[in-house]
C-alpha cells in the first residue's frame, strides 16, 4: 500500500516529508510493518511505540539502516525519511497494519477467546469442531509465541498469511493485556468467547473492575459480531445482561457427566455421549463453549460431538506424565487461584479414596495479591502440599514462597496433613513423587507447557514433564 494510502485511513495525523526530499512521498510503496527495529525488512514503515523500557524513536535510525522507508512517529525526528505523525503510535499502528495487509480478518472467519482460565484449551477445542466439519483452522494463542496475543503487525501479518495460505477460520486468544494495548483494534471478530474471570494481573489492571472492563472491550458491537459466554461465571452473567450483540450462554447444567478419569472425561450432551480427551470437569466447560462457537458458525450438533471426541493434546493443560509410575501425575499451566481451584477439585474427583499431592509456586514481578490465595486454596484441596519456585524473575523466590505459606497457615480446616517448602522446584518435585504411592494424583502446577525456569537473569532449561520423568527413572535406580 503507498503511503498516501495509509495517510488516509488515519485521523489526526500529518505527513512530515524526508529531509531534503524532492518527490511525492505519498508514493511510497509500503510492503510490511515493523516495531522491533531488529527485525525490520526492505521497504517497511518502522512505528515508533514508545514503551516501558525503551522507546521505539531511540530505535529509528537502526530501523533505517535495516530498510525502512518511513516512520510512524509522535515526534518529528532528524531523519531523512517521511514521518507520519500521530497523536498514539500504539493505537495508530493497528490501523496501519491492517491497511498494508488488507485486512485479513474480513476474509476470514476469526473466533476470540477471552477469560483468565481456559483460553488455549477453548481455542484447541473449537479446532476440532470446526475440522470435523470439514473447515481449515488455524490456532493462535499461549502456545504459538512470545505473546499470548502478538502485537497488532505480527497478527496482522499472521492473519494474512493465514488467508493467502486458504484458511477458513482462525480460532485465537485474546488477552486482557492485547485489549487495553490495542493489538486487536482492526480484528473483527465472528464470535466473542468469555470463559471465565478470576484473579490475575492485577500487576497491569490495579483492580478487578479494570480487568473486566478490559475484557469486556471484546464483546462491543464495533469489534464483533456475536458472543458466547459462560453463565456459570458471574461476569459472565453481567456481559450478558449488558449485551448489545446476539450473545449464547452455555452453562455445565446442559450435560450429565457420566465418567471421570486422568485423562479423559465422559459425558451427556443433548442426547450425544461425548468422550472428551481431557481430563477434568473445567474442561468440559471448555468443550461446551466450543460447542456453541459451533453452533454460532452453523456446524450440526453431530459434528460438534464428533469433533469434541476427537484426540487432543493440550500441553501442559492438564497433562498426564507417564513415566512408569504407579500412581497419576498431571502437569497443569493453572497460575490463579481460580485455575489452581479447579484442576485440585478434578483430581479429587479422580482419585476417589487417593490423596492429591500439589507442586506448585508462582511467578516473581507480577500479581503479588494472588499468593496467598493461591496457598490457601491448596491448603484446603490438596492432601500435601510441597511449595516451590515458579519464575521467580528479579525477586527472591524466599519471598514469594512466604507469601504462599502465609496464606496456607490461615486455613485451619484443610485437607493438607503436610506443607512442605522445596525451593529447588526440581527437588520438589522429586520429593512430591518419592512421597506418592500406587492410587494417588501428583499434580504440578504453574508452568505446564514451558520449557525455561527464570531465576533472576539465569533462564535455564526446564520441562515439568521432562523433570517428572527424569526424577522417576533416579528414583527408581536409587531405589
């Protein structure tokens, strides 16, 4: 798109010609759009988003240096390039990416995911609906980045390609944080999904009213078509009440649960027994709101029990470790008191007369409200209790455990016989399995799918599943 083009579709903004330039710069074929100077390709426009670390117009004279034609800019700079000056770089970078793209996501059918629990389980789970009848999907989320949701020109770019590559529909996580930063502003949604609210970056939103209105921003009429909403949440129900687009609830009173296991969960929906390949009553919820994002898109209620039968690996969503052991071991992402809440009550419902032995810490130079909830509700759940580091980041991981314990020694009607604090989370875990015996449930919780540790400025390779099964193999030999 030229530059003129792009000029247009923005509102209050002016175009600054290059220094000494003598042709039309509104001519300026524009092929991509940047924000990280290091990765800027030939004939791009660089946007300068000033951010919390550093600023993107620190950064200009690198972007040109690299190929970029042009800036977008908040500031008039001493360069010799034109600049299109705005009042917000942020805001102003989601339109432009969607205009050199072409906005993709008017030719594509795309399915939001928004809630603090449930996300990247949903988004997996609509795939499957949606492939059983006969669409091509496509997945973007926790699992396909840096970012839970990319920034505007890495989705838009994204998009694109997904729209050239013949992809029907584009199933993905919206974050609270990708809504408040505009990385969504020119996406428009097909079906809205609201999965749950629970506790959590209250680091960035200060309060829960803040997180969600945050993530009520999806469901205007100006970003998408239609909702989906769990009505067995409260901010579920509100989203509901205050609709203005046509908004389907679903609810865990619509099915009978007929089986529960480690690794697969049994169900009655409308008449249909569906074998859900995920253990847990949450993701049942999660296989219901992917029902009705069916529904929305016309799939027949055959197909979507069909698709919601079909194998599925989630990782690190409550993943099961098979490692030789006699007895379960889950890996679960659940990093909120809400999500931690959730996979201890199903592996409960599980182990029957078994104890559940939780693994867990949470994360440094974030929410630091959530944990001592966090050890409360393990407390009162979990049969033992071993505490240990997370991602730790730039704070002491003694600091962050206190806060757990602190929490945990408030509860004095709990489950938990054993707290036990291991701040080596490879020796926890390794303790968690020594103590466990044929008939119980280890579940590890925080980091499910990652690979690293962060502990300080170390990163470190790190794998629950990899550790789980490394620790039983010394076990045994020591044994």
């Amino acid at each position: 798109m030229d530059l003129g083009s792009i000029l247009d579709r923005l509102t209050d903004a002016r175009l600054v010609p290059g220094v000494g330039a003598e042709d039309d710069p509104t001519v300026l074929e524009i092929d991509d759009v940047h924000f990280d100077s290091r990765r800027v390709t030939d004939r791009s426009l660089f946007c300068c988003v000033p951010g919390a670390v550093s600023d993107g117009h620190d950064h200009a004279g690198a972007a040109i240096d690299g190929g970029a034609i042009a800036l977008l800019v908040e500031r008039v700079l001493d360069v010799d390039v034109p600049q299109i000056v705005v009042p917000d770089v942020r805001t102003s970078m989601a339109t432009v990416a969607a205009a050199v793209h072409g906005d993709p996501s008017h030719a594509l059918v795309v399915v939001g995911v928004t809630g603090t629990n449930g996300k990247t389980t949903t988004t997996h789970l609509v795939r499957n609906v949606l492939v059983a009848a006969g669409r091509r999907v496509d997945v973007l989320g926790t699992l396909s980045g840096a970012r839970t949701t990319p920034e505007s020109p890495d989705l838009q770019r994204h998009l694109a390609r997904c729209r050239d590559d013949g992809v029907d529909v584009v199933a993905m996580e919206v974050s609270s944080h990708a809504l408040v930063l505009h990385r969504v502003d020119e996406v428009r949604f097909d079906v809205a999904v609201f999965t749950n609210l629970g506790r959590d970056h209250l680091d960035h939103h200060r309060t829960m009213e803040e997180y969600f209105a945050a993530k009520a921003r999806l469901f205007a009429p100006t970003m998408s078509e239609r909702a989906v909403v769990s009505l067995d949440d409260t901010h579920g129900r509100l989203l509901t009440d205050a609709a203005q687009i046509p908004t389907d609830g679903y609810s865990l009173a619509e099915v009978r649960i007929v089986r529960e296991a480690v690794d697969s969960t049994t169900f009655v929906w409308r008449d249909r027994l569906i074998e859900l390949r995920l253990g847990g009553v949450h993701n049942v919820a999660n296989a219901l709101a992917a029902a009705h994002v069916g529904l929305a898109l016309g799939v027949d209620e055959d197909a979507i029990a069909a698709g919601l039968s079909r194998p599925v690996v989630v990782p690190g969503r409550f993943e099961t470790v098979h490692a030789g052991q006699p007895f379960d071991v889950v890996v679960d992402f659940a990093h909120t008191p809400d999500a931690l809440e959730h996979v201890l009550a199903a592996a409960r419902a599980i182990v029957g007369s078994g104890r559940v032995i939780v693994v867990f810490g949470c994360g440094g130079d974030r929410d630091r409200t959530k944990r001592p909830l966090m050890g409360e509700v393990a407390a009162r759940a979990a049969d033992v209790v071993v505490v240990t580091a997370d991602n730790s980041r730039d704070e002491p991981t003694e600091t962050i455990i206190a806060a757990i314990v602190a929490g945990s020694d408030r509860v004095t009607d709990g489950r938990a016989s054993e707290i036990a604090v291991e701040p080596d989370r490879r020796r926890a875990i390794a303790r968690a399995l020594g103590h466990a015996r044929s008939g119980d449930l280890v579940l590890i919780a925080g980091k499910g799918h990652e690979t690293t540790q962060t502990i300080g400025a170390s990163v470190v390779e790190f794998d629950d599943r990899v550790v789980v099964a490394e620790e039983w193999e010394r076990l045994g030999s020591a044994a």
